[in-house]
C-alpha cells in the first residue's frame, strides 16, 4: 500500500473502494462513487485525481460513459489479501476496508495450505463481469502445463480450494479449473457464443434437493447431529446447484450409499433422497456414490 498516513478514515474508505473496483470489475462510474459516500460531483471527481496524482493510481477518464476506467498499466494502491477479497466478492462487499483496516479480531478459522495470486483473482473478475474470453496457463496433474482458452462464469469455493468454472474451449465443457494452478491470465475478446454463456452451463443451472439426515448406523444420538445441522423433523433439505453438489457432499462426509453402508465415524450424515439423483456425474466426487 503506498503511503497514505496524512489521510483521513473516511478518506482511506473512498480511495481503497475506488481501487478495489478498478482492480476487480476495471471500471468505476462517477455516480457510483457519489451514491456509496454522499458526495457531490466536484468532489468526487477531485477524489479520483488525487487517487491518480497523489497515489498513483492509473486510471482514465471516459467522457461518454462517464466512468473511469483502469490503464493496461495499472497496479493497485492498496494491498488486497487473497483470501480475504475472495470472501468479500462472494458475499458481494466492494468497499475495500480490508485492505485499510488495522483492526484484528480474535476469531480463528482453518488455514489454508495455499491462496490463488490476488492479480489472477482480479483478472478473472474482470473478464467474468465484462464478459470476456480469457487465455490462462494451467496446470493439470495428468497434462502438466499449457495454455487454454476458457469463458469463465463464475468464482467458486468448494470448501478446500477456489475454483472458477466456465466454458473450456479445448474440451468444449463446462469445467472447474483450481486458482492457485493457474500461472497467468490474458484478458482477449468478448466474443463469446451463446452455448458458452454462463446460461447454457446445464449443471451450473440445475438446482438439487438433496435430503440430509442424521447417519442411521454410525450416530447413536441423532438428536446431537439434528442441533448440530439445525434440522427440523430430523432431516434438513438444501437446495444447491449439481455442479457444487459433489463438493458439499464430500465436504460434509455425507454418506451418499442407498443403505447408509460406509461404516466409518467421519459419516454423521447420510443422504437420504439418493434414489431420486441417479446418474449424475457432478456427483461422482461425493462419498460411496456410484454413478
């Protein structure tokens, strides 16, 4: 982050959301800025010239679109930690206050083995919002390094890693391809046919019912299991997309045999609808599902 001991908070806030939204959607209207922090035009266009001058933020301004717009140049201002950015874009937050803020609270959650690079992240945002077909190198366990062509929909998050899913030119799928193996993002056309879009995605679209219980074999007391979960009558039903439907389930250790037959303690949860989702490969990951 350069230097911005002489600003105030409130001056920090609107600089580190101006830089946030240049970094991840590359592009930031003048009314947007004013509606989030109630100022008038004049200032804020002088906050986005001293963002540029005295920050060194590389931005243009589009007289037609009334919006200004990052340089192929561009750097951020502020640190944004990957982790942190990516929890923030999945809850739909764009202020930036992380990147600001001094503040550690006492909560602890799992850490992470690995985190994505914050510029891939942003790449990805920006092409995934302006609808553009990206070029990353990527790294597979069975093909090693290479390059491939892919219209990405969306950033997703499968309880261990971050993945985005989207439109694989080579294989002419939709795919997941996990962030911290991808080594570079080139941002190329928008030129994306409708059978690429994020709407012709089937198993992104599909939505599931899947019905959880409490393991019948491994718990001897479910009701443990029923608070555990916040299950009514003994089961919970959640709606999830097929495409994350494998993760959750593997996630969970939610036994995914007909007769609740994986026999280890892990297995708290059974899945008790399995009859009505056959032949799903999206499930393939999921434990004891046979497709």
């Amino acid at each position: 982050m350069k230097d911005t001991k002489d600003l105030t908070l409130n001056q920090k806030q609107i600089f580190a959301f101006i830089d946030f939204s240049l970094f991840f959607k590359g592009h930031l209207g003048l009314k947007e800025t004013i509606d989030k922090f109630g100022l008038d035009h004049k200032s804020a266009v002088q906050y986005f010239e001293r963002y540029k001058s005295s920050l060194g933020g590389q931005c243009e301004f589009d007289e037609k679109a009334l919006r200004y717009f990052q340089l192929e140049n561009f750097k951020p201002v502020f640190n944004h930690d990957p982790r942190k950015t990516l929890v923030k874009l999945a809850h739909q937050i764009s202020d930036g206050f992380d990147a600001i803020t001094q503040t550690e609270f006492p909560v602890e959650q799992p850490s992470y083995l690995n985190a994505p690079d914050i510029e891939v992240i942003a790449r990805l945002m920006r092409a995934i919002l302006n609808g553009n077909v990206v070029n990353i190198i990527y790294t597979s366990l069975s093909n090693g390094s290479a390059g491939r062509d892919i219209v990405p929909h969306a950033i997703v998050d499968n309880g261990l890693r971050w993945h985005v899913r989207g439109f694989d030119k080579k294989t002419n799928s939709f795919r997941d391809f996990v962030l911290t193996r991808i080594s570079k993002v080139t941002i190329k056309s928008n030129d994306i046919a409708t059978y690429e879009n994020r709407l012709a995605d089937v198993q992104w679209q599909r939505v599931l019912d899947l019905v959880i219980v409490p393991h019948p074999k491994n718990v001897e007391f479910s009701t443990a299991v029923e608070m555990d979960y916040g299950m009514t009558d003994g089961k919970m039903t959640l709606k999830v997309r097929a495409a994350m439907a494998g993760y959750l389930l593997r996630r969970w250790n939610v036994d995914c045999t007909p007769q609740a037959s994986l026999n280890s303690p892990e297995y708290q949860l059974h899945l008790a609808n399995i009859d009505s989702l056959t032949n799903l490969p999206e499930l393939s990951i999921a434990p004891g599902y046979i497709y």
